[in-house]
C-alpha cells in the first residue's frame, strides 16, 4: 500500500472512530489512575459525585456554548442511556479505590466481547472475522498482563464484572443514539449521574468531608479526574457514533495497557515478561482494527439513520 492509500484509509468512518478510541482509552486510564490515588483520601461515592457535577458543568459550558440543548425530555432511550452508565460508573469508581487500575480495566475491557454479541442482536452489526481475531488477542493480552495481579477478589471484583455489562450496553446504545450531539449525550449522562450520586450519598447517610481538599496536590488530582473523565466520555461518544460497535469497542483494549503503565510508573509493580507480551498483544489487536479504505470508504459515513444527521464535536 502507497502513502497516499495509507493515508486515505485513515480517513475511514471506523479508522477514525479507533483513534478516538485510543484517545478516550488514555483519558479514562489517566482518571483511573487519580480516582485511585484519591481513594484513600475521600469517599469514593463523594468523589465519583464530585467526577461528575465537574464533567456536568463542562459539557453544560460546551453545550451552550455550541447553542445545543443540555437535556432532551423525549428520548427513552438517552435516559436509559443516562441510568446504565450511571450504574456503569458507580460500580467502576467502587472497583477503582478497592483493586489496582489494571486489574479493574483487565475486567471492565471484557466489553468488546458483549459488545459483539448485543450488536448482532440489538443493531444488527455483524462481527467479522478481524475482529474477533482482535477480541481475543486483546483478551489474551489482558490476562497475560493481570495474571499476577487477578486474585479471588471480593465485591470490588463483582462491580467491575457489573460495570463491564452495563458498559457493553452503553456502548451499544451510543450506536442507537448518533444522532444526538456528543456534547449533549454527555451533558445529559453526567448530569443525570450527579443526581443519582447525590441521592445515595442522603441514603446512605454519608457525610460530605472535603477535607482533603486542603491539599493542593488532592485540588489538582480532583481536577484532572473531571477534565480527563470529560474528554474521555466526548471521545467515547464520539466514536460510536462514526464506527460500527464491534470493532470500536474491541480498540477498548488500549486503556489496559494504558493503565499497566501507570501501575508501574507510579505504584511500581513488577513488569514481568508475560507483562510484556501482554501489553503487545494489546498494542497489536488495536492497531489490527486500521483497516486499509475500500474505494469511497472516507467519503461514506456509516449507516446513518434517513432523516437525521449526526452533529460531530470537530472536524474529522
């Protein structure tokens, strides 16, 4: 394949949807990576509240700023959306404080598989043989890179499973919802998401102690848990609206290599050489997805629904 045929399949519907694939998968580990520093010093039910009032008010500032409505009243399915990622997200942030951000990514990316299997019944997507072969060369990266880490985990262990199946439903739903603006879907997911937190937060009687605020090192981490987590959501979003479920969320992957990195980095956990291939395989499953473009391939966008266009948050 020439440069110029290179170049041109990265101009693809799905080829684009993987790079912001890989883009939410850096954002999401990277806010995996502060929730979990910040675990020992709040609450993780406050701090997933304080993630999402913080994304909120950010993607409310993107909305109006774009002249898009926040909220649409009369759409089912953006609010079982809203309620599933809600789920989604509680569980994760849960997850996040009590295991190791690998060890909660190795679970929650087992999304690409239920992903395949809701899409063929639920969108009817197929899933093709390149993506299934990067399904499980992905799944056996995961394992190979959390084997040392995987134990008989408790409760914390079950949420992630939990978050996982909810977020393969989320995913499928986004292909449903491409349509909408990502700036509203996410607007409208953490708004949502913050009144739900804020509601268990009086069930449960938990106390709002933003003590560790004190710290500016915790101002900073707190910060970048809403920046990230936004830019990752928009990304996220954005991605299945251009891309077809499958093969969009079996690039998913790469948030687990992402966040085998920080595990070392910064927790310093020994990278073994079974780590090492495992991260490859990652890297390779992912970058197995870039398809070359088939004529007319960069100038089609996927199926789009007849009497509606989707609104994108950028050029290409």
């Amino acid at each position: 394949m020439n440069i110029k045929n290179r170049l041109s399949a990265l101009k693809s519907p799905n080829n684009k949807a993987i790079f912001w694939m890989i883009l939410g998968g850096f954002d999401f580990a990277t806010m995996g990576a502060l929730i979990h520093a910040l675990g020992s010093e709040c609450d993780w039910l406050i701090l997933a509240f304080l993630r999402m009032f913080m994304s909120f008010l950010l993607a409310l500032f993107l909305t109006r700023r774009a002249g898009l409505k926040p909220f649409l009243i009369d759409r089912p399915l953006l609010w079982l959306r809203s309620l599933v990622g809600c789920a989604a997200m509680i569980a994760t942030f849960y997850a996040l404080t009590e295991l190791p951000i690998s060890d909660v990514a190795v679970i929650t990316e087992s999304r690409p598989i239920w992903v395949a299997i809701m899409a063929g019944f639920i969108l009817g997507e197929t899933t093709g043989k390149r993506v299934w072969l990067s399904i499980i060369l992905g799944m056996t990266g995961v394992v190979l890179v959390e084997r040392a880490h995987m134990t008989d985990q408790n409760i914390a262990g079950l949420a992630a499973f939990l978050a996982a199946i909810a977020g393969a439903f989320v995913m499928v739903l986004l292909r449903k919802l491409r349509d909408i603006d990502p700036r509203t879907i996410v607007a409208h997911f953490s708004g949502t998401a913050s009144l739900v937190c804020l509601l268990l937060i009086f069930i449960l009687g938990r106390k709002f102690d933003f003590t560790f605020l004190g710290n500016p090192a915790n101002v900073l981490m707190l910060a970048g848990v809403g920046l990230f987590g936004t830019i990752g959501q928009l990304a996220l979003t954005k991605a299945f609206s251009i891309g077809e479920a499958p093969g969009v969320a079996a690039a998913g992957f790469i948030r687990v290599g992402f966040s085998a990195g920080y595990d070392v980095l910064i927790w310093q956990h020994a990278f073994q050489s079974a780590t090492l291939l495992g991260v490859a395989l990652i890297l390779g499953s992912t970058g197995g997805l870039i398809k070359p473009a088939r004529n007319g391939d960069a100038a089609q966008p996927v199926r789009e629904q007849p009497d509606k266009k989707p609104q994108e948050i950028g050029a290409g």
